[in-house]
C-alpha cells in the first residue's frame, strides 16, 4: 500500500517559506506585485484568478488584477502588457490562459519580459531550462520536483517516464527531472506499447489528461507515482488521470487528486514571483 505523498501540507510549507521572505524584503524597503490579466469571464479561469489573488494575500505580496471584457482586442491586451512590462512597482505578470480564440495565445506569452514571466512560459524562460541557466521555471513541474525531494524521494539515476509532452507540464518536467540526474522517457499518444515503457518506471509522472487512464497494470511493484490530471467525475467529484484505488495497491508513493501536485501549482507561482527580485 502506498505512502500518500502529501500536496496541502508541502505547498503550506512553501507559501509559509515565501512569506517569510516577503517579510525581509519588506523590512529592507522592497514590495513584491503580481499582475493577473483574465480576459473575458470563464468561470473555472476566475476560480484559479481568485485563488492566486488569495495566495498573494496570504504572503503578504501585492496582487493588481485586470479582468478584461471577452471583446478586448489583441492590441489592447498587448498594450497592457507593455504598460506593465515598462513599471519598475510590478514583479510579476500573468495572462490567465486560455485567452479568447481571436487572441493568439503565443503572441501574448512572447510579450511579456522574460524578468516578469513568473509562469515560466516565454521561449526564453524555456530555453533557459534547457540549458541550465537562471530563468523561471513553469509551476507546476517545478511544484512536483518539490514533492519529490521534500518527501526524500531520491531522482539521480532513477528511470523517471513522463507521459504528456506539453509545453506548460510534460516537456519541462522531463528537463527538470533531467536536471535533476533522473534517465528520463517521455511518452505521448503516438508512443507504442505504453505498459511496457511504463512499467519500466522507478518514477512515473502521467500528465494525460484522461480520467482514470492509469491503473496498476502500467506501473511497476514500488513505483513512486505522480498525478498531475485534474478532472470533475459525473458525481462533480475530483479525480486525476490515475486510477488511485488500483495503483495505490502497487506503487510506493502516490500523489492523491484532490491534494496532490493542484496546491503545488500556485504555491510555486508564489515563490517564482519572491525569486523574480532576485533576477531582476
Ligand atoms: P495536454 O496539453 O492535453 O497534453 C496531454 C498530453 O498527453 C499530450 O502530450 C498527449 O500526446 C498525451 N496523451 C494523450 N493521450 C495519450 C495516450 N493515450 N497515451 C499517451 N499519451 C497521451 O494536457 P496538459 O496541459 O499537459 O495537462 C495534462 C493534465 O494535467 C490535464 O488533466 C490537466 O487538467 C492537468 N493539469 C493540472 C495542473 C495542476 O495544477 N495540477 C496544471 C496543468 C495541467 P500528444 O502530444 O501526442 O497529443
């Protein structure tokens, strides 16, 4: 039976980490802002808008926050951008995704300064990534190399297999699980016989996208399983893209959906927007 890998308690830990650094920053004179830019009103994008908000109140950093109407124009958002890429009192900028289809998603994560892309998707921060240099890092991989090491889960030399190659989640989680000393796979929907590779995990990271998908007949006896899925079942019950129940009997570790790598997410975000004084 697995151990329960335990997200609430280690993103506490880490937003409690932040405020404490918010806090010395202040005595030396120095406020810490995050902009959040929602364009139009879907409703699961004001839940997270409003828990990041939330998130900086409780560490004590600022938060300005433009909820803009579905018609806005590309021009005009970009406009904004700029506006705030240019203020010296904004550390942070984030465009909730996805934007509006006649707004063209890449447009918008190029505009913002690499220094204030506290989300880690501009090509720069990416690149950066990619070969080992200062820069942000997407939060919610970097959330899970933080259960990882924080539960004394050890990476170098073990086969980590990814299953998702995203931009936002699978790819940076492999390069991270590379930066850490892991041999790392990565599969995806083309990838053929998935249970044989999968089974070859020592950690096994699933960022499908498909309820359920995982059972334990693709994880190896001892495996360290993270679940990054998030959906809402018939009952509007929360589940991942693991079947938790079967693979929980096999693996060792297992990140639970709700309270696994979700409250990561924006606890990372937190600490990117404390780490953006550094870099700037
Ligand atoms: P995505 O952009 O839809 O990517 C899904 C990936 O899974 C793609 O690379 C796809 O392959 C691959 N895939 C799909 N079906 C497959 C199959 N049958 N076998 C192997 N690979 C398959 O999703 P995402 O944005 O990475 O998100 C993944 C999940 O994580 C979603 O449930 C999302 O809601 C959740 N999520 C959670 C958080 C959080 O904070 N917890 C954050 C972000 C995302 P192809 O590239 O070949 O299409």
């Amino acid at each position: 039976m697995a151990e329960l890998i335990d997200g609430k308690r280690i993103s506490t830990m880490i937003k409690d980490e932040c405020k404490q650094k918010v806090e010395e920053y202040k005595a030396q004179g120095i406020e810490i802002c995050l902009a959040v830019i929602q364009v139009g009103n879907d409703p699961a994008s004001s839940v997270y808008v409003n828990n990041k908000k939330k998130a900086c109140a409780y560490v004590g950093m600022n938060s300005l926050s433009y909820e803009l109407p579905e018609e806005t124009t590309q021009e005009e958002l970009l406009s904004l951008i700029q506006e705030l890429n240019e203020r010296k009192d904004v550390n942070g900028i984030l465009v909730q995704l996805p934007v509006p289809a006649h707004i063209d998603e890449k447009t918008i994560i190029n505009a913002i300064d690499p220094k204030k892309d506290v989300d880690g998707f501009h090509p720069q921060s990416v690149g950066s990534l990619c070969i080992g240099q200062p820069g942000f890092v997407s939060c919610t991989p970097a959330g899970i190399i933080q259960l990882l090491k924080r539960s004394d889960i050890d990476i170098t030399g073990k086969h980590c297999v990814v299953i998702g190659r995203s931009n936002i989640v699978g790819k940076p989680m492999a390069l991270l699980m590379l930066r850490e000393n892991a041999t790392v796979t990565i599969a995806h929907s083309k990838t053929k016989d998935l249970k044989a590779i999968t089974r070859q995990a020592d950690i096994l990271i699933v960022a499908i996208g498909k309820p359920k998908f995982i059972d334990a007949s693709y994880i190896k006896d001892g495996a360290v399983v993270i679940d990054v899925g998030i959906h809402r079942n018939a009952d509007n019950k929360l589940c991942g893209d693991v079947d938790f129940d079967s693979a929980k009997e096999v693996a060792s570790y297992i990140t639970p959906v709700p309270g696994g790598v979700g409250p990561m997410t924006i606890a990372m975000l937190m600490k990117n927007c404390v780490d953006s004084i550094s870099l700037q």
